[in-house]
C-alpha cells in the first residue's frame, strides 16, 4: 500500500483534492513506465498502473500493455518490479463478469501473445526462483491459455526449452506452484499432441508417478486425481506416448496403485453398508481405471501387448478384489469389472489364465487368493464357507445372480451391466470357453432349494435357469438380469454349431409346472409371457407401478428372446422343427407382426425376422408345421410385403446402428421407468449379413423353396460326398503325401546311394589312373636309366674311338718319320728286291708329298701377301700396327 | 558397479534410421535428420532383450514420413551389460523444425543422418549441426551417418566427403543403409558405446536429470502369477 501511494502521489502531486482524469493519468504513468531512467520510478508509475488496472482495465490496456512487456524485457534485475508488471497484465487478461466489450480481456491477451519475444520471456520467469514472480508468469499463462489456447501453445513450442520449464515445476516443493502447473498442463495436453511428447520426453511419467506415490496413491487428495487426469491426457490418443510408457515400465507401475483399500477409520461404522470409500478416493480410482482401460482398448494394435503385461505383472488379481468387495462404490465396481474384460478380450492367454482362476469366498482364517464375495456370502447362506470357486461363475454371478439384499436393483445396475460385459470379453473369440460352458447347460443332479441351487450351479445351467425363471411380479429393473443371461446364451451359440447342439439337447427340469420342457421351448413361451404381461398391464390401463413396458414402450425383453431365437434357428433346420412344436408360438408371431402399432418397429421388425428365419429353415422333414402352412399364414394373415417392410424398418433403425457403436457405453443406460432396447453386436451382426437373403426367401413359393431345399439337399449330400471325398481325397492325399514323402525320401536314399556308388566308382577310377600314373612314372625311369644307359655307352665308345683314332695318328706319324728317313738314306741304302719298288712307292709319295708342301708353300706366300695387304689397307685406314718381321 | 550390477548404467539413444524410397517423399523430406535421445533409459540388467523389437530393421521402401516425432526402444548389449535406448526420431523437414529443438535437451546422442544419393540433404548438415549443439549438452555424442549407402549408382556425396565432414566437427561418421541393414546396427551401437565411455570416465553425470541417461532398476512388487518368469530377485543399493 505504500508503495502504490508513493506512485499514485506521485502524479496527483500537490493538488490532493483535485480529481484527476484517468485518460490523463494512465497516460503518464505509461510514458514513465517507458521513460524513468529511476528504478523507483519505474516501480512507482507500475504500481500505479496496477491500482488501475481493473477499474479502468480497458485503458490500461490500450496505453500500458507495450511499456509493461517492455519493462519485463529490459529489467530483470528488480524482482519487485517483474511482479508487480506481471500482476498488472494479469489484472488486464483476466476475464471479468464487468469487462465492457466483452471480450476486452480477450482483446489484451491478443495483444501479450503476439508480442514476438513475451512468450518465450514469461517462460523464463517461470523458472525465477522468486516465488511471486514464478507463481504470477505461470497464472499469466494459465489465463492467456483460458483465452487463446492455440496461439498461445504454438508461441510456446518455437521455444527449445518452453515446455520443459514446465516439467521442472512438477518438481517445485511449493504445492501452490507445483499444483497451478499441473492444472495448466492438463489443459495443455487436452488437445495437442506435440505438447504431450515433448512432456513425456522431458519425463513427465516419472515426475507424476513420484507426485502420486507422494501423495497417497489413490488415497491421496484432489492432486492424486489431477495427476492421473494428466497421465490420461497425455497417453489418451497419442500412439508414441503409450509405446514410451510401456517401454519405460510404467504400465508395471499402475497394480500397485490399483491396489487400494481405503483406511479403515473409526468413525465408519462395521456395518457393510458404510463405505469407507471417500469421493476422493472413487475420483481417484476412476480416472486410474480410465487410464488402465485406454491402454487395452480393443481393436488398438499395441493392445494384446499390453494385456499381456498387464496379466504379467498381477493386474487382475487387484481390479477382481475391487470388483467384488461389497462396499466398493458401484461405479468402481463396474469400470474394474470392466477393465478385467477388456485385459482379457481377444486375448486366448489371458483368457485362458482368467478360465483357470478361482476365488475363494472369505473364510475367518486369511485365505490367500481373493478374499471374498460377499454377494455369495449374503445370498447363500447355506453356502459353505472358502469354497473355491471359477472366477467366471463368480462374475456372471454379479451379472445375472441375486442381488446383495442391501442394495437396491438400481444401484447394482451397473455392477451388473458389467460383470455381463466381463463375461462376453471372456467368451468373445474363444471357442473352448463357449464349449466348456455349453457343456454344463445341464445342471447336475441338485436339491431342491432355489436359492442354494444358484450358487452351486455352473455357469452354464446358472444361464439356463435364469433365462427360463418365472417372470411373473418381476419388475422391469429386476428383468434385466434375465436379459443379460439371454444375451450372453445368444453370444454362446453365435455362429457355433456344437454349442446349438449342446442347447438343443438340454431341457428346463420345471417349467410352468411342466416338468422337462425343451430349453427352446420354454424360450418361446418366455417370449409369449413377457409380452402378456406387458398386454395385461397396458390393457389393465395405466398401472400405477411402471413394469415390463409402459404403453408405447418397446419391450426390451421379449425382443431379447425373439433375437437369441433368431441366433439359435438360423441355419439349423432341427432347431426350427423344434421350436415349431410349440405351435402356438407361431401364431404369436403373427400377432406382432400384424400389430398396427406403429411404435414398435423393433419388436415387429425381429418377429419378422425370427419369422423369415423359420420360413427359410423349414426344411427338416421332422417339422410340425409345413412349409405350405407356412405360406398360408405369410400370404394370407401377413401379407409378403408388410413382412418385408417391417424388416426394413429393422434394419434401418437407431437401435440396430448404435450396436456398431462403442459395444459398451451404450449398453444400457437407466432412465426412470423403461430400459431402452439395446441389441448385441452378435444379433446386429446376424441380421446385416442375412437380412437380404432372408428376404429373397419370402419372395418365394413354398414350391420353390422346396425345390430349393432338395436342390440343397441333394447338394448338401453330393457336398457331403464330396467334403466326404474331399476328407477321403485329403487322407488319402495325407496318405500319399506321406507316401510320396517316404517315396522321396526313398528315391533321395536311392540318390544318395547312386551317389555314393559313383562316387566309389570314381575314386576306384582315381585309383586306377593314379596306379598307371605309377607305372608310367616307372617306366619313365627306366626309360631314362636305359637312355643314361646307352648314353654312357656310346660315351665309351666314342671315348675309344677317339683313342684308337689318336693311336693311328700316332703310328701314321711314326711311320711318316720312318719313311721319311728312307727316303733321305735311300740312295745310300740297299734296296732288296722288293725294296725297289718299295722306294719306288715311296718316291712317289714323297714326290706327291712334295708337291703338296710346294703347294703349301705357295698358298703360305699368297697369305703372306695377303695379310701385308691387309695390313696396308688398315694403315690406311689410320689403325696402326707394328711392322712385322717378314717385311724388314 | 560389480556386485550389485544389477543396476547398470543405461544409455541410450539414437534415432531410427530410415530410408525413403518413394520419390514423393523424398522430395518432401528436407533432410533426414535424426537425433537421438537416449534418455532416462533404464535396463534390466539380465532382462532377456530378445523380446525387443528392432525398430531400425524394419524398413520399408516407401516409409511414410515422420510425422513431428515418434519415440522407439531398443535393447543394446555394450560389455555384457543390457542398455536400453530410448530413440527419438524427429522429422527432417523444415516445419518441423521448431518442435524437434525441444527433443535436444537431455539428449545423450545424436545421429545426424544425411542422403547420399542427395546431394542437398548433405549441404544442410552445418545447420542441423548448429541446432543440435545449440540446444543440447556440451557432452552429447553425435554421430554422421550417410544413408542409403545400397545405392552406390546413385552417390551424390562421396564417402571421403561425409568424412572429412565430420573429422572437422568432431563426429563419428558411418555409412549404412537401412535398406540392407549394413551399418545400421553397429551406428547405433558406436553411439552407445561412446556414451557409456563417457559414462564410464564420469564425462557424463548420471545423477543429473538432464544427462539423459538412466541407471536400471528392478522394479519392486511385482506379484507373479503361476506363469510368470520367475521373480528376478531384487537387490538393494
């Protein structure tokens, strides 16, 4: 208050009397704002300003807004100064009932966030350590969001480290901060998905998880819930964040949480009927149970996946302890009864484990598996204590059983809408679970106690028993279990030829004190029955106590039986004989077909439908109504077209569309006095893929049909024989096939043989051709010694050759020398007789000899005179050579 | 960090590798930019991985673009010790931009991913850089790598390029192709191993929130139905 007088004296001055005019004052204060050089003024024209913010908000606005952003640009050193600005532009955007325009706030939020750098500086402020100033930037922001939702978050994705300032603030020990964070990023994260994966990048998951441990878990208060609300906000619709959430280990994280019991505390009283459950605590767990639904929605890819791990790490175990404890709200009863058929729906494993678990009722000692049902406790109290019981019959116990005497039919509503959505998850897409159910239509042998006998049955003759229960002073509210048991049988014999069997085989032990009527029998008279009441009462003209169905009303139960009719008879000739035995029901039909009553296209409309579904199946020679009665009733009391008309009218209605819709939060909903008709997807299902073959069929004569049938007959034994052949053709093919394969596997041993044989043929070859290699190289060897051999032979010979040759030269020359000293002694010699004509020879070799050496002689001369020559011409040429000793 | 190992210091990150195909994507795509957070990642020691799926292996030859980001896991083994990585993959176009800038902080690692068939997405890496450095910690791993490396017809960027690329800025550089899944597993896991290095030579301070990194731990309470594997036996720290 100080400072605000200082300021606000500082302009009214001297003159304290005179008023001054706010255009005028708003003014200067604005252009101190920008001008002050002073700190202290700066903080006194703010002040100022902020004294007027809301009584003159729209001129505040007009003149103050650019010098207030600019201030919380430039000053970042006063953090008196930052708060009062930022409390000064919240004065401004924040709404008021007052505001003139209207949308004045809206107007100065513009003006703030399309300011280029204002966003990204508030961000940083929420990161200021002062309090006020970190409190006031995360309110601005909160009221910007309230106006401009989509500006604002685009202005705060352009800054890198926008959105993570925000996840540090879930960390903020001051809870006003921390909380105010969390309120403005669930509104955040309503919409956009780039804020919801830059949260969780930034470890949003594990910040809230530690809030929530914190705080309590599910016992913790109203923050508990905001934190699960914006875990909800940011996997809901966002793929990537569920993958992440699973990867991280979260989804591990939520048993503990959905292990709950709220603390017992002394002022609540022991009876059951005191709840110990806090509205905050159902707040809490709903929206957990929420979040724990949405990661096993069906039909979602990453679905199975997380059922598996939601099995994995005991989530089932907790939701069946909430979903029957007594004195769990309803609400939470329902959506965990839910949760649990949505973790095993689709899922044969989970399935299967849910199949096997049993639960015991609660004895004095602890017994270990799921303590108790309290239901069966109260109900039965001839039941003996910590009997273990299937899981399964225990619910549908909750769906279609007696309900707990304290509480009403209508609070158990959804208990009951519930545990029947748990029990199709179970039986949807697992034909061993239909068949085991099927299987114990027939009840064992019991005593004759009504109310004992319903806990001991089985699941499947506890159906049967509640679908054929009489239904005389039923209110509409109690009918509705009887509802749930039809659909639930109808579920069961959809499209499954065995279960029809099994049904077609059992019988109602008393029905009508009739003993051991058909099972589909007593449906149709159940049929006749709920709509006779519902006449009785409309003709008895406004009963005061709403029942079956007030005037006008569709009748949700007869259309229930005719639809589980429809289920059973279609393709199943010997059902429809059967059900054709109770004669009186066709006339039934006729009846509601031909009512006039315009409002009740539905029932008309599936009484048309059961009724072409008889036509058409007809067919069975066992039939106590022929087809040509048939016909008669059709031509004649109905008329084709009407029929026709009626089905189309069916088929084009709300009711049967909303069965394509979400198959749960439309299953039913209580209004005050009637029970809206809902349809199962199975029924839906049924009538859009048959309607227009069910149509053609009434357009034809009974000659026709009957044609038809022998046709189909003859087809359906030649088929038979075929499929027969076919199975023959397929053994036999198995058969050869497993021939053919011992065939192939013999041929490829043959191979293998023929194989190896070559390949020993082979090698026996290699053998050979490497031995005659061996020979060969032998034979090389001796080839070569021979030929060293003979080499050295010739060597030798030669050799000796040579030496004879050299002895010759040597005896030639001694002779030579011999002859020659003759030839000098001859004349002096003595020549014997002969030795004359020796010397005669001799002379005239000596003579030839002679004449050679002349010869030689000359030729030497010549070459003497050739080399003189040469050696001129060399001379000549420049070489020079040494004179020789034959030209000196 | 011996005994009491089943907690082991997790790392993580990368980013999935992708490669488009389709003409029209391509043309959309300004850069394949890819970064890599490993953050917060916790492992189980000893938790089989094989149940992982392998995100980067799954290629298809017309990939849908990115949309803003998509977050992947993927288990690792780096010396016998289970890592878990947490893979932000960001969208390379320029719309995108702003948004993929919060993903930097907190990041371990980065892999910066460029076209070698295209030669523009290679000249953008200096800006993509610039943000990454900008925006994450001094101590972040960013590796190069050049997709697509199948097409080696079709190279507008030599090897030798995206090399000496990243030899100046101080990054790994791997070739790959997410098409064959040459490369791919080994660049994911030189990011890892660099991280757990720094892990390892205390560059990086696991104790702060912002490194990115995450010790494991075995998750207490969790109740074991009759089929369940058996209870992995919780140490104390």
């Amino acid at each position: 208050m100080d400072f605000f007088s200082r300021g606000y004296n500082a302009l009214v001055g001297e003159g304290k009397n005179y008023q001054q005019d706010p255009v005028q004052t708003i003014q200067k204060l604005s252009d101190r704002v920008y001008a002050s050089t002073l700190i202290e003024d700066k903080r006194a024209a703010v002040l100022g300003l902020k004294g007027l913010s809301r009584e003159y908000k729209q001129l505040v606005g007009k003149e103050a807004i650019p010098p207030l952003l600019n201030v919380l640009q430039e000053e970042s050193e006063d953090p008196n100064l930052i708060k009062s600005t930022l409390e000064t532009l919240n004065n401004l955007i924040a709404f008021d009932q007052n505001d003139e325009p209207r949308d004045l706030s809206t107007i100065h939020a513009r003006k703030i966030v399309e300011n280029d750098s204002h966003i990204s500086k508030v961000l940083e402020l929420i990161g200021d350590q002062d309090f006020y100033i970190r409190y006031n930037a995360l309110q601005q922001l909160t009221l910007l969001f309230a106006q401009l939702s989509e500006l604002l978050i685009s202005k705060i994705l352009v800054s890198p480290t926008g959105v993570g300032r925000f996840v540090d603030l879930l960390v903020d020990p001051r809870e006003i901060i921390r909380n105010e964070c969390v309120q403005l990023l669930i509104l955040m994260t309503e919409k956009n998905a780039e804020i919801q994966k830059i949260l969780v990048f930034e470890n949003t998951f594990e910040k809230l998880f530690n809030i929530i441990t914190d705080e309590g878990g599910v016992g913790g208060n109203i923050m508990v819930q905001d934190c699960l609300q914006l875990l909800y906000n940011l996997l809901a619709f966002n793929t990537s964040n569920q993958k992440y959430f699973r990867e991280t280990s979260c989804i591990q994280k939520l048993p503990e949480l959905v292990k709950f019991e709220p603390p017992q505390t002394e002022l609540a009283g022991y009876s059951p009927e005191v709840s110990f459950w806090k509205e905050q605590h159902i707040e809490n767990m709903f929206v957990l149970l929420k979040i724990v639904r949405m990661l096993v929605q069906p039909e979602n890819v990453d679905t199975s996946v997380n059922q598996t791990i939601m099995q994995q790490y005991g989530m089932i175990s907790p939701l069946l302890q909430l979903s029957l404890s007594i004195e769990v709200p309803s609400t939470i009863r329902g959506l965990a009864l839910c949760s649990i058929g949505d973790i095993i729906q689709s899922n044969l494993q989970n399935q299967f484990l849910f199949q096997r678990t049993l639960i015991t009722a609660q004895s004095e000692e602890e017994v270990e598996q799921f303590e108790h049902n309290q239901i069966d406790t109260d109900a039965s109290k001839g039941l003996k204590k910590s009997v273990s019981e299937p899981a399964a019959l225990v619910i549908a116990r909750l769906a279609i059983g007696i309900r707990p005497f304290e509480m009403s039919e209508e609070s158990y509503f959804v208990v009951r809408n519930s545990a029947a959505y748990l029990i199709k998850s179970f039986l949807k897409d697992n034909p061993d679970a239909r068949i085991s159910v099927a299987a114990t239509f027939t009840p064992p042998p019991i005593d004759e106690s009504v109310e004992d006998a319903e806990s001991i049955l089985s699941l499947g003759s506890l159906l049967v028993s509640i679908m054929a229960m009489p239904l005389e002073g039923l209110t509409q509210i109690e009918a509705i279990r009887i509802w749930h048991a039809t659909s639930i049988f109808s579920l069961l014999l959809c499209d499954d030829d065995v279960c029809k069997k099994l049904a077609l085989k059992t019988s109602v032990e008393s029905y009508n004190d009739s003993p051991d009527v058909p099972l589909l029998v007593a449906l149709s008279f159940q049929a006749i029955q709920s709509l006779k009441l519902w006449n009785v009462e409309s003709g008895a003209n406004k009963s005061p106590v709403p029942s079956f169905s007030s005037e006008g009303k569709e009748n949700f139960l007869c259309i229930q039986f005719l639809c589980a009719l429809c289920i059973w008879t279609v393709n199943s000739p010997e059902s429809v004989s059967a059900l054709l035995s109770n004669k009186e029901f066709i006339l039934f039909l006729t009846e509601i077909i031909t009512e006039p009553n315009p409002k009740k296209t539905v029932l008309s409309g599936v009484a048309a439908f059961l009724f072409g579904i008889i036509y058409e199946f007809n067919s069975s020679s066992s039939t106590n109504i022929k087809i040509d009665e048939l016909y008669l009733i059709l031509s004649k009391r109905i008329g084709i077209d009407n029929l026709l008309l009626r089905l189309t009218k069916l088929n084009d209605s709300q009711e049967i569309h909303n069965a394509f819709s979400n198959s749960f939060d439309n299953l039913i909903f209580l209004n005050n006095d009637s029970v809206p008709v809902v349809f199962d997807s199975s029924f839906a299902n049924l009538l859009r893929d048959h309607i227009n073959q069910t149509k053609s069929f009434l357009k034809k004569t009974p000659d026709m049909i009957k044609k038809l049938h022998e046709n189909s007959k003859l087809n359906g034994t030649s088929q038979n024989l075929k499929s027969q052949n076919a199975d023959q053709n397929a053994k036999n093919s198995g058969r050869s096939s497993k021939g053919q394969e011992s065939e192939s596997a013999g041929k490829e041993t043959e191979k293998l043989k023929a194989m190896n044989e070559e390949l020993l043929f082979s090698l026996d070859k290699l053998k050979i051709v490497s031995t005659q290699h061996q020979k060969e190289s032998e034979e090389l060897k001796l080839q070569v010694d021979s030929i060293n051999a003979q080499w050295e032979e010739k060597f030798f010979l030669l050799q000796n050759e040579l030496q004879f040759a050299k002895s010759r030269i040597l005896e030639l020359e001694s002779l030579l020398e011999s002859s020659n000293e003759r030839a000098l002694d001859g004349p002096r010699s003595d020549f014997p007789g002969d030795g004359n004509s020796e010397v005669l020879a001799l002379e005239e070799k000596f003579s030839a000899l002679e004449m050679e050496h002349d010869d030689l002689l000359a030729l030497l001369a010549d070459q003497d005179a050739q080399c003189k020559e040469y050696r001129n011409m060399l001379r000549q040429l420049g070489q020079e050579i040494p004179p020789s000793d034959s030209e000196d | 960090m011996n005994s009491a190992c089943d907690y082991e210091p997790l790392k993580a990150c990368l980013e999935k590798n992708k490669g488009s195909r389709d003409p029209n994507a391509c043309k959309a795509e300004w850069e394949q930019f890819r970064k890599l957070c490993s953050e917060r990642k916790k492992t189980l020691a000893q938790k089989n991985p094989s149940a992982e799926c392998e995100p980067y292996r799954r290629f298809q030859p017309a990939h849908d673009l990115t949309i803003g980001v998509e977050f992947g896991a993927q288990m690792l083994q780096i010396n016998g010790k289970s890592i878990k990585l947490q893979i932000w993959d960001t969208a390379g176009q320029e719309s995108f931009r702003s948004i993929t800038r919060s993903y930097y902080r907190g990041a371990a690692g980065a892999l910066l991913v460029y076209d070698i068939t295209r030669r523009d997405t290679f000249d953008h890496l200096a800006t993509w850089l610039e943000d990454a450095r900008k925006h994450s910690n001094s101590d972040t791993t960013i590796i190069l790598i050049g997709n697509k490396s199948d097409l080696e017809a079709k190279r507008a960027v030599a090897k030798e390029e995206g090399q000496a690329f990243a030899n100046d800025n101080g990054l790994f550089f791997i070739e790959t192709s997410a098409k064959t899944a040459d490369n791919v597993e080994e660049a994911f896991l030189k990011t890892a191993e660099n991280i757990y290095e720094k892990i390892q030579n205390g560059t990086i301070n696991i104790s702060n929130d912002s490194s990115g990194i995450k010790l494991g731990q075995i998750e207490p309470g969790r109740v074991s139905m009759p089929e369940d594997e058996p209870e992995i036996s919780n140490s104390c720290c």
